[in-house]
C-alpha cells in the first residue's frame, strides 16, 4: 500500500459485490460487518474466537484487560504506544482457561493512546486505550 504523503492510501481496494439501482448506482449486496485486523473477514458461519475488553477505558493509572480465546490457545497480549513502539508484553503463553484478566499499571507512561493487541494461534485483535493524566 503506498502513501501519498498525507497519511492516505492512495492504491486502497475495497472488494465487495455491487448491484445497480433502478438509477444505475453501484449498491452493494449485502454488508456484514466485522471486526479485527487480519487482511480479510471471517468465512462466512465463522466468529471470532479472539476478544478484548479494556476497564476502565479511559483509565489513569491502570485498566484491567480481559482477553477471550479457547482455552490451551497459544496467545500473546502486547501494548503498543502510539508510534508503534512495544510498552510492555502483558502476557505470552497458552491461554489458562476461556478468558484471561490482566491489569496494565501505566505508571510513568504519558497521557496518549495504546493499543493492546491480542495474538492467537490463527488471528490476532487488537484494541485502542486511553491513559489520562
């Protein structure tokens, strides 16, 4: 994807399937929304086995993140700071049950947005957060 020096992309696809209108508008069939960050959504019939919950969000000095995912799945919790840099790495290892509660101490972290991001065997997730001082 290349970047056209304003922060946007200038070659981005969007692949949908279109209908024309009665005016010959392109009108897409059907839209199922989605979240998460892999390349394309779920299959259709499939969910995502991945979560993350942030609270409280915004937070000052700690939040409490619970990460879903079957348990025994290998999983990784990083935070990220605005530029991208790795903060800290919360947890790495196989998932001990159904949900995982961490706490995030952001003590001598400045004010901004981070991002947690959750990776599992076969997807990853990842949440914005909000430290207030």
């Amino acid at each position: 994807m290349d970047f056209n020096g304003n922060g946007i992309a200038d070659d981005l696809e969007i692949a949908s399937s279109m209908t024309a209108d009665d005016n010959g508008n392109g009108v897409p069939d059907a839209c199922e929304p989605w979240l998460g960050t892999s390349a394309a959504p779920p299959s259709a019939g499939s969910a995502l086995d991945l979560s993350i919950e942030a609270s409280p969000n915004p937070f000052n000095p700690q939040t409490s993140l619970r990460i879903g995912a079957p348990a025994s799945t290998p999983m990784r919790v990083v935070i990220y700071d605005a530029r991208g840099r790795v903060v800290a790495t919360l947890f790495e290892g196989p998932m001990p049950s159904d949900s995982l509660l961490l706490t995030w101490e952001a003590h001598g972290h400045p004010s901004g947005v981070y991002f947690v991001e959750a990776t599992g065997a076969k997807e990853h997730l990842t949440s914005k957060i909000l430290l207030l001082k």
